[in-house]
C-alpha cells in the first residue's frame, strides 16, 4: 500500500471510528438514562444508584490490566468486534426478560456488570489501536472526534431518554442500545488496525506469558516517571469526582424535584461542553503544556462542584433552577475536554505501541481504584449529612489535592521547558 493509499485510509479511519463511536454512545447514553432513572424511580434511594455505578466501576477496575494485556497480545480488531456483539446479546437478553418476568435490581446490576467487562475490552482495545488506525499528525483530532462524538450521544440520548422515560416503555431503551451496537459492529468490521503499526509492535509472536507480559507493563511504567505521576494524579483526583457522580443526579433529580426531560436536556448541556471542547482541539494545534491545561481544568471543575449548592442555598423557581444547572453543566463539560484530551494525546504519544494495552489498563485500574469505594462513600453521606456538607468539602479537596499533585515541580518532571522559560524571563528581567 502506498503513502498516498494509506493517508486515504486513515481519513476513513478517523470519520468510521467517529461515526461508530457516535452510534454505539448514542445507544449507551439512552441505556445509562433510562436505567438511572429507572432506578431513582423504583427507590428512589441514592445508595440503590450507587450500587449501580459500582457494578459499572469495579469490574473495569479488577479486569483493566488483563483486558491490556489482550489488547497488546491478539488482534485489536477482532477483540473489538467480538466485544460489541456481546454486549448486544446481553441487552437483548436483558429485553426478552423484561418482556417475559419483568425487571429487578438484581438483574439489572448483573447487566451492568456484564456491559462493562464488555466494554472494559472495547474501549481499552480502541484507546490502544488509535496509533494503528491514524498516521501521527492526526492522533490529536482522532481524540477530539472521540471527545466531540461521545458529547454529541450524551447530547442526543438524555434529551431522547427524558422523552422516552416519561411517554414509552421502558424497553424502548433497550431497542436503541441494540440498534446502535449492531450498526458500530458492522462499521468496526471494515477497519484496519494495523494500518500505521510497525513490525514487532504487537506481542503476538513473542514467546512471553500473560504473567511476564504484565509484569514488563509494570516495569515499563515504573521505567517512566512521566506516566506514574499521571497515573497517580488520577487515582486521587477520581476520588473526589465520586461526590459529583453521585450528586449531580441526587441533587437535581430527588432532592430539587426536577423532571426526567429537564434533567435531561440539563445533562445534555454537559456534553454540549465537551462538543465545544472537542471542537476546540480538532483545530487547534497540540497544546505545548498539556499538564498544565488539565491543571487548569481541575482547578475549575473543584469550583464548578461547590456551585452545584447554589440552589440549596437559596431560594430559585423551577426554571430558574434548570437555566442554571444547564450553565453550570456546559462549564463542567469544557473543564472536562481540557483535562481529558490534552492527557490523552500525551499518553499516546508517550506509549509506544506494543505497550499501549497494558499501560492504559493499569492507568485504568489504578485511576479507578478509589471510585466505587468513593462512590460507596459519598452515596451514604448525601444520605446521612446532606448534599451541602459533602459538595462542598469536596470542593475544597479537589482544588488542594490538584494544587498538591500538580505544582510548578510536578509539571516541569513532565515539561521540563516551563523551568527553562521561568529561567529565561529571570533572566531577561535582571537585565
């Protein structure tokens, strides 16, 4: 295949992996709605929603660093494919019982659990064939059209999902995941994922046991300062996005009476951020400090949670309320692009490719191993002491722990040229 052939291909890449991403988030954004506030519903109870992000948490948390080692071990594509089918046979398992006995919280945490080992295998997979799909000029707006097609789903599918939960059955959301994922596995089967990989940067011909193989992940992480210290960013900060989690759906949906529809359209506003985000980095050049960007970005999002009180503060209408948390989310969801794509790109290119898999899955198991305890937590203590005594204090730590984490020597570990730019200015100064 020539250059000229490749770089073709790759173009088809970049919109066939965006538009795949787009169908099947599409499909998911109306699952997860539905079932959260099916859930509300039915309990009405914070910990009953908990419960439900922890089935959605701690199986990617055990499975993450097996998952990479698949992924750097056998063929991206096939693991991909083979992902996406099994979570539309447990959705339509899911369904005919529905139709048949009818659900329980039972069984729709083992579905939850079942989704996310499915998808602990997709996105892992994806996240490591990027590189292999797109030449590397192109890897930053391969992760903004990722960004961009996962806000443009959360935009559609609460505001659907408000729609559908207040005026159909509920195994209209059901119909839509199935719908989504049968189209993204048909798009996913054309794909190359070796397009741009050079010899020897997978592990499939290496004599290696699954047991050495991650051990060398570790190694190869412990080799990189520049990745522990990401990856032990995340495992604090991710404890504190616990009290948003969980008290964003709390706050707006069980404590202020907002309807389904409004709440959705108020979460579509998150991801209508994100798509301004996303749309961001698909035109600008790479950033030049993107440690610093996600500094930025947490330092906001700390601030963006202590305004979610507001209106248990004082005294709002009811569109009063919705306008606001609708800014508030669109603010939320910019903060987020500018921590999560600027990380990405830098870990790609900080990765080589035969270690992709394995790095991201212990990036993924470690970043994560606070959460469901987090959730576990922070479900309990909106219950016990109220949302203003737990939104607030976390706000307060998530802005220590990022001015912690990421001080002036954190970031110039990763970018060494900050110090050499302060020099430079002292200098000139003195002058």
């Amino acid at each position: 295949m020539t250059e000229e052939q490749k770089r073709k291909r790759a173009t088809y890449h970049l919109w066939t992996f965006g538009l795949s991403k787009l169908i099947a988030s599409f499909g998911g954004s109306v699952y997860v709605f539905g079932i959260s506030l099916y859930i509300l519903t039915l309990t009405g109870s914070a910990m009953s929603f908990a419960i439900n992000l922890i089935c959605t948490i701690l199986p990617r948390t055990l499975l993450a660093p097996f998952a990479g080692y698949i992924a750097d071990r056998y063929s991206k594509k096939a693991i991909v494919v083979t992902a996406q089918g099994f979570s539309v046979l447990i959705v339509s398992g899911l369904l005919l019982y529905s139709l048949q006995i009818g659900l329980s919280l039972g069984i729709i945490y083992l579905a939850t659990v079942l989704l996310t080992i499915s998808s602990t295998f997709t996105s892992l997979t994806f996240t490591a064939s990027i590189t292999g799909l797109v030449d590397p000029p192109r890897i930053q707006r391969a992760s903004a059209i990722n960004q961009m097609t996962i806000s443009l789903s959360s935009i559609g599918g609460p505001v659907l999902g408000g729609i559908l939960f207040a005026f159909a059955p509920f195994e209209w959301f059901l119909l839509i995941f199935i719908a989504g994922f049968a189209v993204a596995v048909l798009l996913e089967a054309t794909m190359n994922f070796k397009l741009f990989l050079k010899e020897n940067q997978e592990l499939g011909d290496i004599p290696e046991s699954m047991k050495q193989s991650m051990l060398s992940g570790f190694r190869y992480i412990k080799a990189n300062p520049a990745i522990g210290r990401v990856i032990t960013m995340g495992l604090f900060v991710n404890f504190f996005f616990g009290a948003l989690i969980v008290g964003m759906p709390y706050v707006i949906v069980e404590l202020l009476q907002i309807e389904s529809q409004h709440f959705g359209i108020i979460e579509a506003f998150l991801a209508g951020g994100m798509l301004l985000g996303g749309l961001f980095f698909s035109i600008h050049k790479q950033l030049k400090f993107p440690l610093n960007s996600a500094r930025n970005g947490l330092l906001l999002v700390s601030l963006v949670l202590a305004m979610f009180t507001v209106p248990l503060l004082f005294q709002m209408s009811y569109m009063s309320m919705v306008f606001f948390y609708s800014a508030i989310t669109l603010s939320l969801g910019v903060c987020m692009s500018f921590i999560n794509t600027p990380l990405g790109v830098m870990m790609q290119q900080l990765v080589e490719d035969g270690y992709k898999g394995r790095v991201f899955g212990v990036m993924e198991t470690v970043a994560q191993a606070l959460v469901p305890l987090s959730i576990l937590l922070f479900g309990m203590l909106f219950e016990w002491v109220g949302a203003i005594a737990v939104l607030l204090p976390s706000s307060v730590g998530l802005f220590i722990i990022t001015l912690i984490m990421l001080r002036r020597k954190v970031l110039a570990i990763i970018h060494p040229e900050i110090l050499k730019g302060e020099d430079e200015i002292m200098k000139e100064v003195s002058l």
